[in-house]
C-alpha cells in the first residue's frame, strides 16, 4: 500500500484519577464498573444518526483557504485568495469554496476547536480518538494509545449483514486502529481506485479458478479445523484469533450479496458520476455514499496531501473546487436521498495552518506551517442544525477566541449523534477500565 507522507502525555485530571484508583483499589474499579453496565443498559443518549462517513483531510488543511478566510488582515495572514459569500448572512467562505458556500444551509461548520498537538502524529490520534496521546510522539508515527472513532462505532453498531461494519479508503489513518479492542473493529481497507475502468476490490470476488462449491468445501473444512481445542484457546492468547476475524469478514465479502452490491459502482448512472467528479476523491465519495446506504455504519475516506508547508495557494486552485464539488455533492446527494437526517457527514484534518504565510529554507512557493490553535471543521446530517456557525477565530486567525472547544467535545458529539454514551467505560481484555471520551460534553449547538 504506498502511503502518502508528511513531513517530519498524561493529563492532570488523568494522572488524579488513575492516582485515586491506586489508592481506593476495588472500590473505585468497582464504581467504574456500575457506571459501564449502566451505560449497557441503554441510559445513554437518543440517536440521531445511524451512521458516519468521515473525511479525514490527512496533513492538516488551511483554514484560511477553505472555511475561515481573513479579508481584512493584512495580505501576509490573508493570503493571495479572495472571499465568496454564503448561504448565511456575514459568513464568508474562501474564493474556490463556491458549492459549499452555496449550499452552508444544509450542513454547519465549527471554527473554534484548538488543541496543544503540533505534529501530525499526536494531532492525528487526538482528532481521531479524542484521547490525547499518552507520551510524545514522533510527527510521522502511526500512533494509537485508544480506540479511534470507526472502531468504537463498528463495535457499538456493527451488524451481521456480510459487510465490515468499518471501512476506509484508500488506507487507513494513522490513528483509525481499533488498540485494545482488537482485530475484529479494524477497517477494511479498500486500496484501489474506483475511478478505474477495471475497479475491483479484493476479497470480494471467487478467484476464477476456485468454484463456489469448491470454495464452500474448504470453508467447511477450515471450520472444522477451528473448533479444535487449540493450545492456550483464550482469545488473547490465540495467535490465530485475529486472522480468524479477518478471514470470517473476507468470508462473509464473498459470499454477500450487499456486499456485491455496494462495490458495484457502475450500478450508478453516468450522470451522478460526473456530478461526483470523474477523479479519485470524487469517486471515493460516491462509494462512501454506497456503503453506508448499503448498511456499514462508518466509512472513512482518507484524503491525504494537505500539508502545505510550500507551493500551497497553486496547489489549492488546482485542488479546491474538485474538493469543493465533491463534497458539496455528497451531502446533497444523501438529501435528495432522504438519508441525510440519519446519516453524519464530517471533513477535518489534525490541525490548521499557521497564520502567516511562511517560505521555508530552500523552498521559493510560500505556504502555512503546522497549527492547533485553530481549525475549521464541516459537519452534516444526523440532525445537525443547517447553518449553525459554531465559534470564531481573531481577526489574524491565530486562534479560537469564541465557544472555544477541545478534540474531546468534538468526538462526543459524534458518539452522542449516533447514540453512544462518550462518557461509556470500556474495558482492555486485562480488565482495565478506559473514559471513551474523558471530557464527555458534546458540542451543545450540533446535539
């Protein structure tokens, strides 16, 4: 799988807790435990999605560019792009924004998360997960300390209808791992280009040469071969535990007609496939759209290259209004569809971009340096308010400065949307108990 490159700690309210459950031993693990099995029981919120396609722009996209341009800074913060107007009054998007801008009635946008991550390592898992990471990491490291938000919703909504319940494509993020809840909540990951005129995923068709009856035959003969008592047969203990998930979903791919269906991208007329727009990413969210109608609760598409440190306002006319058209198709396509209302659209990246433009050493095309203090994020469907402007950046977009808000509140909302309780207990196959969320306060405007 070629992977597209970028370049190169405890909390105090964690470290009282864990020093608290030191100190009270089973009391406190005991207390935790009650408020899991109460969350068990269904006490948790009332959903108003069923499912999530997440757009993760890997690299950290400008906001200048795209959701929080600066007219009136002066033109080293503003950049070399211009503004359009929205949909809502006083809101303005960047100059090459113009569906989305057209169309920001259908879906909101958060302007003031910020957060203390820098390199894309640490931002990376904190957007995703909600959990900050445990120890530094390196800017390039695939890092998981938590569940990230796919695997937690494959494990609380997953169905036994012959598709993984998480997908991404075309790779998967650096922190999109299932950590301690195993193999079996990891995405299925679908490298190829549906964009192709030979598209073909795999795992999903019998090998030309291996009939059905034939591949029935050994599928038979596999299962009885696992339910052998193996040397240390405990889950944890299994070195084969994992491949069985793996080959039972491969299994099931095979064999599932709604997995056949949902692949099948040529179903689609010639017309919603220009409309999505014949490149990668286009054709990317069109099968994002396919998957979820087709039962998979969460779909990442995984939009690599954002991080401009040089050369960024060339390449964003160039990118932006496919980007634009793309998504802004996507979430009126799932509208026109009736599955907008249960179903989540969200696009955002680690982090933002620094405010001034900078031209690094060596490098002639300015660009924007990695920065947490403020990023813009597009959220849609499963009962998100249309319109809804959630906080504001400064005048020179350095920083969040109104309805502030953490990585933590943005990942309860999404958990609260699709009815999982983000202040749930889980539990690492040793017992230990882990906070899904350690903040679990949703963002009160989108819920």
């Amino acid at each position: 799988m070629t992977l597209r490159r970028n370049c190169e700690g405890i909390t105090r309210r964690d470290s009282i807790q864990y020093g608290l459950g030191a100190l009270l031993g089973t009391g406190l693990v005991d207390g935790l435990r009650v408020r899991g099995e109460s969350a068990k029981r269904g006490d948790g919120p009332v959903p108003t999605a069923e499912r999530c396609i997440l757009i993760w722009m890997d690299g950290g996209p400008t906001h200048f560019e795209t959701f929080d341009p600066k007219p009136d800074a002066p033109v080293e913060f503003r950049g070399e792009f211009t503004h359009t107007k929205t949909a809502v009054p006083g809101t303005l998007f960047s100059e090459h924004m113009v569906k989305l801008a057209a169309s920001l009635d259908d879906y909101a946008m958060i302007r003031s998360i910020r957060h203390n991550q820098g390199n894309h390592g640490a931002g990376n898992h904190y957007m995703m997960t909600g959990s900050p990471p445990r120890i530094p990491v390196g800017c390039g490291a695939f890092v998981s300390f938590h569940p990230s938000l796919g695997s937690v919703v494959a494990k609380e909504l997953g169905k036994d209808n012959g598709l993984p319940p998480y997908f991404s494509m075309p790779q998967m993020s650096r922190s999109g791992g299932p950590n301690f809840l195993g193999a079996k909540y990891a995405p299925f990951v679908v490298a190829d280009n549906p964009n192709s005129s030979n598209f073909k995923v795999r795992d999903v068709a019998l090998p030309k040469e291996l009939g059905e009856a034939r591949f029935n035959v050994r599928t038979d003969l596999r299962t009885k071969i696992d339910r052998m008592v193996r040397l240390n047969d405990e889950a944890a203990a299994d070195p084969v535990a994992a491949f069985d998930e793996y080959f039972e979903q491969g299994y099931n791919m095979v064999t599932s007609a709604e997995a056949q269906s949902a692949f099948d991208i040529e179903k689609e007329s010639d017309e919603t496939r220009d409309r999505y727009g014949r490149n990668t990413f286009g054709q990317r969210c069109l099968l994002a759209r396919r998957l979820v109608e087709g039962g998979v609760p969460f779909v990442t598409v995984y939009d690599g290259g954002w991080d401009h440190h040089s050369n960024l306002f060339d390449t964003c006319r160039k990118r932006l209004p496919e980007w634009d058209n793309s998504v802004a198709t996507l979430i009126q396509d799932l509208k026109e569809r009736g599955l907008l209302e249960t179903t989540l659209v969200v696009a955002l990246g680690e982090f933002g971009r620094t405010p001034k433009v900078s031209t690094l050493t060596g490098q002639k095309k300015p660009g924007r340096d990695h920065w947490a203090n403020a990023m813009s994020v597009l959220m849609a469907g499963g009962g998100t308010p249309g319109g809804a402007v959630v906080g504001a950046t400064d005048r020179k977009g350095y920083s969040a400065v109104d309805r502030v808000l953490s990585p933590e509140n943005f990942v309860s909302t999404i958990y609260h949307k699709l009815g999982i309780d983000p202040g749930k207990l889980l539990y690492t196959p040793q017992g230990r108990p882990a906070h899904l969320v350690s903040d679990p306060t949703p963002i009160r405007e989108l819920v």
